[in-house]
C-alpha cells in the first residue's frame, strides 16, 4: 500500500501529545447544553409555543401510548407557525437553522473520520471518540433554543432536518491526511461562522451570541488538533503540499446536502457575514500561514507545482474577498431573479408554499 497520505508513525508521540493536550484543554472547558437554555421560560405553566405538557390524568380506558399519540397530535394543530410574532430576524434565524442541519451529520461525519483513521494510528482514532462526544451537544443546543424560544416552524425544521439525516454525507476523502487537513479547514470554517453571527445577533438576542460562541470554543480546540496534526506532517514531508492543495481546492462545507443550500449561503453572506470574503480573510489565509506553504521546501516537481497552484488559489480567493467587500460597501441593487429567489424562498421556509413569484416572458412578475 502506498504511504502517500498515509499518518507518518514517527508521529505517533506527537499526536498523543495533541491528543493529551486537547483532553486537558476540553476539560477545562468542560459543558452541558443545558446550561445554556433559558429554561426559566418552562418553568411552571409550560407557555412554549406548541407544546403542552403529558396529561398525567385523563380517560383512564386509554393506553399511555394513545394518550401520548393523542397528546402530540392535538398539540400539532394547535401549533401555527406564524412568522411575525417569532423573536428572531429572518436572517439570523435562517443562519442559525443552517448550522444546526450542518451539525446534524454528525453520525455520517464520525463514519468518514473512522473510517479514514482506522488501521493508522489508535490515538487517531481515540480523538474521533472524544471529538464525537464533544459534537454531540452541539445540535442538541441550537434545536432545543429554538425549541423553547420560539423560533422558526418545529415541525418544517424537524422534516429540514430528517431529510438532511436520510441524504448522508460523504467527503470522498480516502486518506488520513486528507481527512486532516479537510476537518483543519471545517473546523476552522465553523467556527468563524459561529463568531461571525454571535457578533451580528448580539444586540437581537444576546443569550443566543453566547450559546453560539460557546459552540465556536469547542470548535477551536477541534480546529487546533487538525491543524497542528497536519503541520506537524508537512514539516516531516514538505511534499505533502500536493495533497493539501487538493482538499484544499475541493473544500465543501458538510452542510451543502441540505436544501437551498446555495441561497442560504447568499443571504447569510448578505446580512450575517460569513461569506467568501470571512472564508478567505478568516479560513484560508489563517491556514495558509500557519502551515507555511509559502516557504515549503518540497522536492517533488509534482509538490512544487501543486505548492504554486495553492498560493494562485489563494491569490484568487483574496479578489474574490476584496470584490465583495467593495459590494457590500456600495449596497448592490439586487436582480429581479435575486429578489423573487429569495422572496420564494422566505416563503417556502414560512411553510406557505402559495404567494411564490415568478417571472413572466413578457417582464411582469406573476403569482405562480
Ligand atoms: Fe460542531
Ligand atoms: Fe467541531
């Protein structure tokens, strides 16, 4: 079997070394989702929007299984979304539902991190344990806040999300490394995508800014063992470079599966700023750094190529950046496609599929 790829075993104490200190940090820093709901809103009478609570009394000739169905059924027709009255703007909300059907492939995501790592080195395969347990929380957080304060359609969102869960993800990663340097820049990328709409909610709701830069604390420790496992492997083998411009020029978000993936993005980067300007100024050009590959040594022609390659990738990415800063500045006029896009779209998530618009041959826009 080719090593290309493969963990290089003179780093099997280096790794435990990250391992170790990523243990220590985590504990530190140690959480329970809980702590971060405001359950003072379901104390006593249960007023959340939508639920009610289990009768514990009722028509005793009832199975408890019935009475629960009956339960549930009769709270889904008292639940009427109705967007005006939900606490959170549009926007952040859709950024919010957006990381929470990203985190929700957790399962799928653990499966491609194991299957990867396993047969290299076991301490890779500890950290996916430990890594898991810690992401565990994350979905749990952002549904149960939105759960509890209202926000957004329970019963869309719970079809959004098992839908997600059904389509699965795959990275199509086949080696170690590649695995690394993928979740080095996803880890990274999440959490810039946390801080980012901390920052742009803090004055709407800032108990929701601090259950997202909770989020953002446990991604940096993930980032930083990624990261540094991964320099640790381009300072043994410079040459590595091929493979990290590959991912790297590959990198897709986990959360691209879901639907309206695309305008999602497009809005969030419009009015919460994580877009390519944040994934370039505050993803790819962190890493670029950090890993050195601007002064890599490699000694493949292949290597010094792909060495070239990432730096022109990055040299594009930072016009890209710079082109939609100046954007933002001068508040670009959208298209007509744009805003009858993003009205249906704002419809459709509203759970009211009539109203959609259209564009008729002849210019006028039209009910569809
Ligand atoms: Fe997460
Ligand atoms: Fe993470």
């Amino acid at each position: 079997m080719s090593t290309y790829g493969q963990v290089d075993q003179r780093l099997e104490n280096k790794l435990k070394d990250l391992y170790r200190l990523h243990k220590e940090r985590a504990a530190k820093i140690d959480w329970s989702y809980h702590s971060f709901l405001p359950l003072e809103i379901v104390s006593g009478k249960f007023p959340v929007r939508g639920i009610k609570p289990i009768p514990t009394t009722g028509d005793e000739n009832m199975p408890r299984e019935d009475l629960f169905e009956r339960d549930i059924m009769a709270s889904r027709v008292k639940l009427k979304y109705d967007p005006a009255t939900q606490p959170l703007s549009w926007e952040t909300y859709l950024a919010v539902e957006t990381a929470l059907l990203t985190e929700v492939n957790l399962p799928w995501f653990t499966t491609e991190l194991y299957n990867t790592f396993k047969g290299s080195l076991q301490v890779l395969v500890d950290f996916v344990h430990t890594w898991t347990s810690e992401e565990d929380q994350h979905s749990d957080l952002l549904e149960t806040y939105l759960l509890l304060t209202g926000n957004g359609d329970v019963w869309e969102r719970r079809k959004l999300r098992k839908q997600v869960v059904e389509g699965g993800f795959e990275t199509g990663l086949k080696t170690p490394l590649e695995t690394m340097v993928y979740t080095s820049i996803q880890e990274r990328a999440t959490m810039v995508f946390y801080l980012n709409v901390a920052q742009a909610c803090e004055a709407e709701d800032p108990a929701l800014a601090r259950v997202l830069r909770r989020l953002a604390r446990d991604e940096t420790l993930h980032y930083t063992f990624y990261r540094d496992a991964t320099k640790a492997h381009l300072e043994v083998n410079p040459n590595l470079v091929e493979l990290v411009t590959s991912t790297m020029l590959q990198f897709e978000m986990p959360g691209r599966g879901m639907p309206d993936y695309k305008l999602r993005m497009e809005i969030i980067a419009k009015n919460v700023h994580y877009g390519p300007a944040e994934y370039y100024t505050q993803v790819v050009e962190e890493l670029m750094k950090y890993w050195d590959i601007k002064n890599l040594q490699p000694t493949y022609p292949e290597a010094r190529e792909a060495q070239l390659k990432a730096l022109q990738h990055h040299d594009r990415l930072g016009r890209i950046a710079q082109r939609q800063m100046r954007e933002r500045q001068r508040s670009i006029t959208p298209s007509v496609d744009e805003m009858l896009d993003e009205h249906n779209f704002r419809i459709k998530q509203a759970g009211n599929p009539a109203g959609q618009l259209a564009l008729a041959p002849n210019g006028d826009i039209v009910a569809t």
